[in-house]
C-alpha cells in the first residue's frame, strides 16, 4: 500500500496570508507527482506534474517544489484569496504502478477568510 | 483544457437495482480511465483502472462482480453498480488520461450515487 500523507489536513487563514502545505511520499521508485486543487461541487482542476528533483513550478501565486531524494513536496500560495479556497490533494506515481494511477493523500483543506 | 464528462450528477436507485455512470472524455482520446470512490471525510480511493479494448484492473478489496467498468471505446468508459445496496452510496469519480504517466489526468464532475 502506497503511503500518501499530507499536512495539515486543514487550513485557515486570513486573506492576503502565504501559505504552505506539504505532501510526503516514498522516495524510493519515484516516478512523477501530481498536484490537484479541488473546489466543491466542481472537478479537481490539474495544478502541476513533477518530475525531477529540485523542480520547482508556478502557476500565478500558486508554486510547487519537489524533493524525490527524501520524498516530499511543499506547495506555496502566496496571498491567499478568498478563490483559493478549496481541497489540495498529491498524487505520486511510482514506477511500478500500472498505466499510472495516481494514489491520493488525504488532502488539505484550505479556506481562506476575506 | 481537456474535458471530462461524467453523467449522472446525481442518481438515486432502489436496493437491489443496478445503475451505470458514464465516463466520457470530449476534446482528447483517453487510452486509459480511472475510477475513484470518495468516503465521507476521506480521499479518493482508487477502485480501477480500465484500458480501451481491454479488461480493467481492481484495486485490492474492489469487488469486480459489483462494480463492472466497460472501457469499450476511446472516449467512454462506464461504472455499472450491480445490485445496489445502501453501502454502496457514496461519490463517484472518473479520470482520464490520454497518453505518458507524465502527462495530466483529467477528472470528470463526480457522481452522487444514493441507494434507498
């Protein structure tokens, strides 16, 4: 059983606050991780795919880092707005993972306070 | 972006009936589909994978004669719930994926299954 876990399971914060959040997984057999961001009633809405240690990716306020070597990855938002508000779930994929799937962590849920 | 169609939003059975959730992937062929459940207050969890034209793979503990996934084409695969039962009520979500490991995975709005 691949063990996924992501910190903290829930998260408020004022808006205009930076946050982080983190997500752990083996190191070993590492293939790629995937980010997704969650938003109820909606579809997860892909955030990033990384793959290579040191990787470090931005979408608008929204960034990820990635360390293979000791399995973990932060995800920053900087500024955090209302809209930011939603689930934040990982998914590594291993290299001996069929087709790919991806296996979820437990998530974090962020709610950010106007 | 990639679209994910998934229908029904929403679907209540009775006990004992049977009911499909189609998986459809609108602008790109999916060559492989995932199927999530979601338990209240937990993650997804992964019930299986289908590939076009072949059988799909369970997930440990996943019954196959309960939940019957049919990926007959490259744009649709189908969750059938056999003889629903109350325990089976739960969300419903797909997700595809159309080529590498590396490349994005694309998930459907989810299904609101309630057996009464």
């Amino acid at each position: 059983i691949l063990n996924v876990e992501q910190s903290p399971q829930s998260l408020h914060v004022q808006e205009g606050d930076s946050t982080n959040f983190t997500c752990s997984f083996p190191s070993s057999n590492f293939y790629a991780l995937h980010w997704y961001r969650w938003e109820t009633a909606k579809s997860p809405e892909a955030l990033f795919v990384m793959t290579l240690n040191g990787d470090e990716k931005k979408k608008g306020r929204i960034s990820a880092t990635l360390n293979t070597k000791e399995g973990y990855s932060y995800l920053y938002i900087k500024g955090s707005q209302p809209e930011d508000s939603a689930t934040y779930l990982c998914a590594p994929i291993m290299i001996y993972n069929q087709g790919g799937k991806l296996i979820f962590g437990q998530g974090t849920e962020l709610s950010v306070k106007p | 972006g990639a679209v994910v169609s998934q229908h029904p939003s929403w679907v209540i059975c009775k006990s004992g009936t049977s009911v499909k959730i189609e998986c459809r992937s609108l602008d790109f062929q999916a060559t492989t589909m995932f199927w999530y459940r979601q338990f209240p207050k937990q993650s997804l969890m992964l019930m299986a994978t289908s590939n076009e034209g072949s059988k799909a793979t369970y997930e440990q503990g996943v019954e196959k004669d309960k939940f019957l996934i049919n990926h007959a084409s490259l744009t649709l695969s189908t969750l059938t719930v056999t003889s629903a039962h109350p325990e089976d009520s739960s969300f419903y979500i797909c997700s595809a994926r159309a080529d590498s490991y590396r490349n994005t995975i694309y998930f459907g709005e989810g299904s609101w299954l309630t057996v009464v």
